[in-house]
C-alpha cells in the first residue's frame, strides 16, 4: 500500500461529498400529516348500501376514458368477463380490472340488515386515499404522487418501474398490479381526479341511487360522519345523495351504527370515510392498522443516513490512521 | 494446481451451462408474456423467490467484499489480505444476481434506471437503487487490478492501489446502508410482517447477520477453492475466520433473543405454526448450532468442522431472508386467503443466477489473478 495521509483524506472526502449531496434531504422531505383544507373525499354509509353495485359499473364506464385509473388505449371496458360471454360483470374483489368494489358479509341465516348474527352488510372496498399514504413514501420514483389540494392520491404511470412496494406499503391492500399483460401499470381509485378537474365528482357517488356514497371536502363528510353517529336508531333523517351538501335528500329511518367512523384515525387518517352496523374487522378490514403515521416508520431510518454517513468516515479514518503501522514489522 | 490445469469444459461446466441456458429463456418469456405468466405472484403476493432469494440473499452473500476488504485496508489486518480478492470477486457476483433478478422482477424493467433521475427521498426502495448502482461502481473500481494487472497495465494499477484505501472506505460505508436499507424496506408493513421477524431494529439485525454471513461464506470459499484448485488451504487464515465468527455469532444470536423476547415473546415462536417453526429451524440452523459448535475447540481449529459450521450459517442466513421475505407474510396474507410458491420459472431463473455466478468465479479464476496461483 502506497497511498499517504493527504491522498486518503482527499478520496474519502471526494467520496463522502458525493454521497453527502445524494442523501441529505432538506427538512419537508418527510411526508404531510395535515389534511388539507380543500381535501375531498368520499362517505359510505353500508346502512344505506343495497348492494345494487351501481358504483361498480359506473366506475368501470367513467375511469375508461383518458385520465381514468382504468383507461387503456384501445380498450372499451374493463369488465372481468370475457367478450361474447353472457354475464354481468362480476369481480367479487379488487383486481387490475376493478378498482371500486362492493362486497357482501354474511353469517347465519343472513336475514338481518347490518347485522353481524344471521344478519348480512355490505362493504365498499376501494383507495382510502390516507392523509399519510405508505404508498406515496415508499414509492421509489415518485409515481404514485399526493395532491396538495384535493388530497387525492394518484399514479403517473410514466415514472412506474413496477418495484410493487406499493402493495407491501400499503396497509388496506388497495394497489392491484397488471399481472395479465407484459407492460403492467398498478391500478387504484384515483377518486375520479380527471372527472374533479371537469368541475363533477366521483362516479361511484353520482351514480348511487341512496346516498349511501357522498361525495364532498373531508372536513363536511367528517361533520356528517359523526352527527349521523348521534342520530337515534328508528329516528328520521334527511341523507344527502350524491354529495354532502346536496340538495336531494333520501328520507328514512337510521338504523344502528357501531360507534366507529372507519377512517378518522386509521393509519394516521384516510380522505375515504365508512361507517357501519358491524364492526369493521367483520367485514374484513385488518384491525391492527396502527394508527400512527407509517411513513415515520421508514423515515425514523431515512433521518440516521446522515450520522451513519459521518459515523463511518470517521471511525473508518481513524482506524486506518491508528493502524496503519500495526504490521510494518512483519511486512519489512 | 497452476491456473492452466484449470480445465473449463468439465461435466459440471455442462451442467452450468445447461441450468443458465434454461433460465436464459425463462427470462425471456417472462419479459415476452409477463410476470403473471412466468410466476406465481399476485396482488396479495407482490413480492416472492426473485425479491427473498436473489436481491436479499444475493446481497447479503456478497457481503464479503467489503467485511474481508475493510479488515485488510481500514483495520489494516493484513494477514487475511489473500483473501481480499475472491471476497470483492464473489461480492460482484452477488450483486450481479441481484442487480439482474431485480431488474426481471420489476414490471417494465427497461425503467430500471428511473431511480437514478426521479428521486424520492422518503423511500427505502430509492436508498436501495442508490446504493446498488454506487456499489456495484465500487465493487468494479476494487475488483479493477485483477483486470489492469491481465492487460499488463502499470500505470492505471498503481492509480488505482493508491486510492483502494479511500474507495475501500467508500465501499464499506456503502455496504453498511445497504445491508440494513434493505431490512428497513419492512419497517413499513408493521401489520404484515410477523412480529417474528417485525422490530424497528430490522435494518440493525440485517446488518449483523450481514457481517455473520460474511465470514462463513469467505471461509467457505476458500476452504472450497483450495479443494477444488487443489492447493493448500491457508490454515492461519481460516482460524482467524472461525473466531471471528464465533463472536459475531454470539452476539447476534443475543440480538435475536432480545428481540424475541422484548417483540412477541418464547412463547409465540413455540406456538407449532408454519410459521414459527421456519422462525425456529433458521434459529437453530443458522444461529445456536453454528454458536455452540464453534465454541468447541476441536470443531473451531479443524477446517472439516469449520467448513461444516459455515455451511450451516449460510443456509441459516438465507433461510432468514427467505422468511423475512416471504414466510413473515404468510400469515397476513393466508387471512386474506392467498398462498405463494414459486413457479418453476421462478426458480429456474434463480438457479440459473446461482450456476452464473458459479461459472463466472471459475472462469475468472482461470484467466485473472485471483487466488494467486501460479500461471
């Protein structure tokens, strides 16, 4: 070895330059954990739900034109069924072809509405679009990106590498990814943004018959959340159809709720609110999902890259330097 | 043996050759018809064999390049400088597999380079890219003499001695994100991931058994090359490996315990499910055995038994990537009503990286100077 004192500093400063500038990150790199005032999102109430999976079609016809979560050029629809066969759609789940579904849980003799004991509720299933979102942190290249505005979280498939961390980040099991076809994309709800930006809103809350999806700000979808939770079961209610501060009103009884809007507080708080009759994890929802803020998990190792960085120049310096003469003797 | 006793077309270079040429076109129709075609993913299971085996085993096999090349240039321990290049050759070969499984498992692979250009700072998966591409560089620039000194070219070798100490350092910096990025890419499924396996001190545990597996795997290969290349072992050499083994190995299986014991506690991992007993046979294979074995004085100076120990550390440590990778999951993911196992493309294509990297190493050993045996 023939390198001197001033040779070494000078390659492992060179080096700790480069990697320095490529890894300090300035101090907003974490990700935003207030929703934003104009934030819009999505109520669904499985009480008023009926299963008719208007939402389901509609969907698959409004996000199949450019800008949709669905659209492929030179496909018309998205359904699971092949062409000439003679059945409805039927996707009994998210997949790359469907990205709003409705799900029925049963048990029992299955007669009681929202009712977990010989009872049945529905379940609409799509991006819960998180205040926090794993996706957009552990996305590698920025494609799956956050709104400032409207919150919404969306995908720009021209950055996608298909790395597929979305789907280990994300802790509801939203992202679908396009096994069938050899230039894949990940499809999600992407709340009908290209619709939003037309001055309408989403498909699946225009087209439900019975208000039991609102579309509206966050803010106003989280008011009517928790002033539904103090109606009496048996009173009379005005819902909203369509969106929150619609004029149309569906007039009914309200039935019984859990005391539990699904939503506020998981994983740091989602843009898609839910309530029920049956506890969430009844109808499939993990109810282990922390809620604190998951970026934060990965960050808390982001933030120490720096101190490493420095840590091991420094000791790996220093212990060149202490020794380099230990086996001069044996050598010379 | 001299390096031109080396004979290339043997039976197993056949083989080789045979397995590379079958996940050569594995490879192909998974480029051609896609992931869905070529392997048993889903969207339950978006990661599997190619993501475990391949990038986190492959990356953590290479971890020899820069344990062996720190002790000898940053500790200055030059007594274990012979093996400092078949350690950096293998590292370069395990960063190849998993540079080249990554890039079939990502859905549009010619998009691998878009990390590079768009970074997000937030993900794990970006520190990830980062560090392949800068190590990989690294590993090439460390592993440059052997090519410099074939084509008889002094002059861009003593450049390049002259700054080893300082690229060495690089190296080592580099590997110690590396290791522990690629454990940290779990912390963000906290209710996915078994609490087995799930800790915040994941990157940490990566990082240790990084340095663990290191040196089983260098003492391995030596104690195989010198078999197979029919020279004699470097005794002295080996010894000093096994020791340093036995304290890395005590002390990550301390690690383990206190995670174990602080996380889910004994009495998850004895509850007799699948998934505790993988968590139990990478335990006792790769971890308590390989300790208690070491600490007998005839099994620590005698290469049979330190060949044998290192055996048992490389299969427990690639176990445990597997687990990390997949096994953790299972649990989560069979609620949701889904299993994974690999498609036979899968591992196809897995065994052809291995019978590569196998080839590539005897090849090399062959024509450049890697062992150091005589022309």
């Amino acid at each position: 070895m023939s390198m001197n004192r001033r040779d070494f500093l000078k390659t492992a400063a060179a080096g700790s330059g480069i990697l320095l500038a490529s890894t300090v990150t300035p101090a907003n790199a974490s990700m935003p954990k207030e929703l934003p005032p104009e934030a819009v999102g999505i109520l669904y109430d499985a009480t008023l739900c009926i299963g008719c999976k208007s939402c389901m079609v509609n969907c698959k016809t409004y996000n199949n034109v450019p800008g949709g979560a669905l659209y492929l050029p030179g496909r018309a629809t998205s359904y699971e069924v092949k062409p000439g066969e003679p059945y409805w759609d039927s996707a009994t789940d998210l997949s790359s072809k469907t990205v709003n579904v409705i799900k029925v849980n049963k048990s029992g003799t299955a007669v009681n509405k929202d009712n977990n004991e010989n009872g049945y509720s529905f379940i609409k299933q799509h991006c819960l679009h998180c205040i926090t979102p794993a996706c957009v942190s552990v996305c590698p290249v920025g494609a799956l990106r956050k709104n400032p505005v409207t919150g919404v979280v969306y995908y720009e498939e021209s950055r996608c590498i298909g790395c597929r961390y979305c789907m280990i980040g994300c802790p509801f099991n939203i992202p679908r990814y396009e096994y069938e076809r050899a230039i894949p994309q990940v499809r999600k709800c992407q709340l009908c943004q290209h619709r939003y930006e037309e001055g309408k809103y989403s498909a699946c809350c225009e087209f439900c018959p019975t208000g039991a999806s609102i579309f509206g700000k966050v803010v106003d979808l989280r008011k009517e959340a928790a002033k539904r939770l103090t109606l009496k079961p048996g009173d009379v209610y005005d819902f909203p159809v369509q969106t929150v501060g619609s004029k149309e009103k569906s007039r009914r009884p309200v039935s019984k709720y859990i005391n539990h809007v699904y939503g506020m507080k998981e994983a740091g708080g989602t843009q898609y609110l839910l309530l029920a009759g049956v506890p969430f994890d009844w109808l499939g929802f993990n109810k282990n999902i922390s809620e604190a803020y998951l970026p934060d998990l990965t960050w808390a190792y982001i933030a120490k890259i720096p101190a490493v960085i420095a840590g091991v120049i420094l000791v790996g310096t220093a212990t060149w330097a202490i020794t380099k003469n230990r086996n001069k003797d044996k050598e010379e | 043996m001299t390096q031109k006793d080396i004979k290339l077309f043997t039976p197993t270079t056949v083989v080789l050759l045979v397995i590379m040429a079958a996940g050569g076109l594995a490879a192909l129709y998974r480029v051609f018809f896609g992931l869905g075609a070529s392997t048993h993913l889903s969207n339950i299971w978006p990661w599997g064999l190619w993501i475990s085996f391949d990038v986190l085993g492959g990356v953590a096999l290479a971890a020899g390049g820069f344990v062996i090349a720190g002790t000898v240039y940053l500790l200055n321990w030059k007594k274990y400088k012979p093996i400092v290049r078949p350690a950096i050759l293998n590292a370069f070969f395990g960063y190849a597999l998993a540079a080249t499984s990554i890039t079939l498992d990502i859905g549009v692979p010619w998009r691998i380079w878009h990390p590079v250009v768009m970074w997000q700072v937030n993900s794990i998966m970006f520190i990830v890219a980062i560090h392949v591409v800068l190590y990989t560089t690294t590993l090439a620039t460390e592993s440059s003499p052997l090519i410099f000194e074939k084509l008889n070219m002094p002059r861009a070798l003593h450049f390049v001695e002259k700054i080893m100490v300082g690229i060495v350092l690089f190296g080592v910096l580099l590997s110690t994100l590396h290791q522990s990025s690629l454990g940290a890419v779990f912390l963000i499924a906290p209710t996915k991931v078994s609490p087995l396996w799930y800790s915040s001190r994941l990157p940490y545990m990566f990082l240790v058994s990084a340095v663990m597996l290191a040196l089983s795997m260098v003492s391995f290969e030596t104690i195989l090359s010198s078999r197979v290349f029919k020279h004699e072992p470097p005794r002295d050499i080996l010894l000093g490996l096994a020791r340093g083994s036995l304290v890395v190995t005590g002390f990550y299986l301390v690690l383990k315990l206190w995670d174990l014991i602080t996380g889910p506690g004994i009495g998850y991992a004895l509850n007799g499910s699948l998934v505790s007993n993988m968590y139990l046979l990478e335990m006792i294979l790769g971890i308590i055995l390989p300790f208690v074995l070491l600490l007998m004085n005839n099994v620590r100076t005698r290469l049979n038994g330190i060949f044998f120990v290192n055996v048992l550390v490389i299969i427990g440590t690639v176990l445990n990537r597997l687990n990390v990778g997949i096994v953790s999951m299972a649990e989560y993911n069979g609620r949701m009503g889904y299993d994974y196992f690999p498609s036979w493309m899968e591992f196809l294509v897995t065994m052809a990286m291995i019978a590569f990297a196998i080839l590539g190493f005897k090849i090399s050993v062959k024509y450049l100077n890697v062992l150091k045996l005589e022309h």
